[in-house]
C-alpha cells in the first residue's frame, strides 16, 4: 500500500521522510529516535502493509510534531499508538481521532489504542 495522507484539521499527518526535499531525522533524533534505517523501517511498514505509521506536522512547515502508528493483528483489530514532541500533545490527539477514523473506514479494522 502507497502511504496515505491524512488532513487532521490543523495539523497535517504524512509518511516519514528522509530526503533532500524533507528530512525527519533530526526532529526524531530530538526524541530519542536516533536508529538511522528507522525512516526506511517505517517506509517498507507501509509496502508490506504490517505497519503503518503517520508524522503529524506543522502544515505551513512540514515539521514533525509527533508520530502515529498502526499495526494491523490479523484478527480484525489495529494497535493504534503514538507520541508527540513536548508541547504537541494536542497534535497528536488530533491525528489519532483522524487516524482511528482511517483505520475504521479505510482499513475496515476496529482500532485498539496500546
């Protein structure tokens, strides 16, 4: 599956990125994520469709705030989880209402908040 993204009201969720137009990994690196094929871990999540994961941003900058992940169990059912930079908390519940929305509609799974 291509990433999909998703309009979250005032924030704006997309797929990792690390290339020369838009780079994640410092803002990662901010919050402890320093594992340098973890954007291409996150990428393949998507083509094998075991992982899904969004950067919620800042939309006038692109700038990730905080990230989402799902992962599908194989029962009917999605782990939905993520995190948020300090001060973005708000981002990030506004992408995981956005996010639970997709994975009912657009994955047709029931999402489970780990």
């Amino acid at each position: 599956m291509e990433p999909i993204e998703i309009n979250a009201g005032a924030w704006y969720l997309r797929a990792l990125r690390a290339d020369d137009r838009i780079d994640d990994r410092p803002a990662l690196a901010e919050c402890g994520i320093t594992d340098p094929d973890y954007v291409a871990e996150r990428s393949a999540g998507w083509t094998a469709e075991t992982h899904f994961s969004w950067a919620v941003c800042e939309p006038t900058t692109a700038e990730l705030v905080a990230e989402i992940g799902v992962t599908p169990a194989g029962d009917g059912t999605a782990a939905i989880n993520g995190w948020a930079r300090p001060g973005y908390q708000r981002a990030l519940d506004a992408g995981l209402t956005s996010v639970r929305r997709f994975v009912e509609g657009g994955l047709g799974l029931r999402p489970v908040t780990s």
